[in-house]
C-alpha cells in the first residue's frame, strides 16, 4: 500500500498532537492500532512485532504495577512507564513514515502543499538524520562488541568506560552528518523557492482517502468511548 508522504505526515502529526494533549493516554490504543495496521500494510512483521510487545511491557508496568505493589518506588516507575508508552506506539507511526518515504518524495509532496520553507528545510533533514544516526549508533555497537565492551557485565565493571565508548563516537558522527546533510541539502537546491521537479510526482489517490478516512473512523470510535465514559 502505497501512501502519499503527506498523508503518513498528517498520521506522525495528529498522532503526536493526541497523545501528547491533556488526557492523551487515552488515545494510546488508537494509535498503536494505527501504527501496527501501518506496519502490516507493508509487511513489516518485525517491527509490528516489536512496537506490540514493548507497548504490552509498559503497558503492563504502567497499569498493572501499581496494582500488584502499591508503594511510591512503584508509582514513579508506573509514571515513567506511562510517558514511555506514548512515546513506544507513537514510534509505530514515525517508522512508518521513516522507513517508507523517500526524501525526494517527501520533499516533493511538501513543495506541492506549499509548505513554508521554515517547515520544509527541518524537515527534510530530520527524516535523513534518524535513520543514518541509528546505522552509526550499530556500527559503533559492533564495534564495541569486538571489543567486548557490550553486554551486563561489561557496563558493571566499566560503566563509564562503556558510556564514553559508545556516545563519543555517536555524537561526533550525529555531528558530520548533520554537516554533510546541510550542505548535500543547498548542493540540492532545498533552500531555492524557484519552480523544481521530482521523480515521482506527489499526488492524492484512493489508497491514501481510504486510510485517512479509516483513520478518521478509528479516532472518531475512541473520542465516542471516551465520551461514552
């Protein structure tokens, strides 16, 4: 299923702006339904996997913690757990949008919305950088391993040694990278207003009003619940 890059931004954007309102734990079945049908749509069984079981597991300490042990160690744990879950299911949402959108798709379906370019430049860096941060933070994991500072025993006998090993080298590659995509973005004409073209022209099918307006069903549902409640 082949969605336009706006219609997955318009999933990352509503989504966040539920969950993180007042009351937004609410929305978090919602949208993890969202992101593990997004996810199956192209058949990324992985990650529906993953987004499902964390959201289960924190989920689970968030609200079935406090039941088991009431005492105030537990009850900041379950806060925290509560917080990270939002986080965990809307994270479907944004790998969705992350694994599937070229960058050249994504920047031609913003310049065809008349996107402002304080919008638009950010934007476009942002969906590069994640994923090339993750890739160095493997590489440099793999490297860690080589030299078997990675696992339990390892952080207890050299925990600062393990820290600095691991987020010197990420941050110093987060740093390039930023550069580097800075300047492939002017060496690409992001920041000219001129009239540009793209490879694959940004426009609205059927695919993409059926999976709004299903959407659309699935929070309509969950805002009739809470109401109903």
């Amino acid at each position: 299923m082949r969605l336009d890059p706006r219609t997955k931004l318009i999933f990352v954007v509503g989504s966040s702006l539920l969950l993180f309102a007042p009351g937004g734990a609410a929305w978090t079945p919602a949208v993890l339904i969202l992101g593990c049908v997004l996810s199956a749509s192209v058949r990324a069984w992985r990650r529906l996997l993953l987004v499902s079981v964390t959201a289960a597991s924190l989920g689970a300490l968030a609200y079935g913690l406090p039941a088991v042990a009431d005492s105030p160690a537990t009850a900041a744990l379950a806060v925290v757990a509560a917080f990270a879950l939002r986080f965990a299911v809307l994270g479907g949402v944004v790998a969705h949008l992350l694994s599937t959108t070229d960058i050249g798709d994504f920047t031609g379906a913003l310049r065809a919305a008349r996107t402002p370019q304080v919008i638009l430049v950010p934007a476009t860096v942002m969906l590069r950088f994640f994923p090339i941060v993750a890739d160095e933070t493997r590489a440099v994991w793999a490297a860690m391993r080589l030299r078997q500072l990675t696992g339990v025993g390892a952080l207890l006998r050299h925990p600062m040694l393990v820290v600095e090993q691991l987020v010197v080298p990420t941050i110093a590659s987060s740093l390039r990278i930023a550069d580097d995509l800075t300047a492939s973005g002017l060496v690409r004409g992001v920041t000219d207003p001129g009239p540009t073209t793209t490879f694959h022209r940004p426009r609205l099918t059927a695919v993409d009003a059926g999976a709004l307006l299903g959407a659309a069903v699935l929070f309509g549902c969950t805002y009739a619940t809470l109401k109903a409640v």
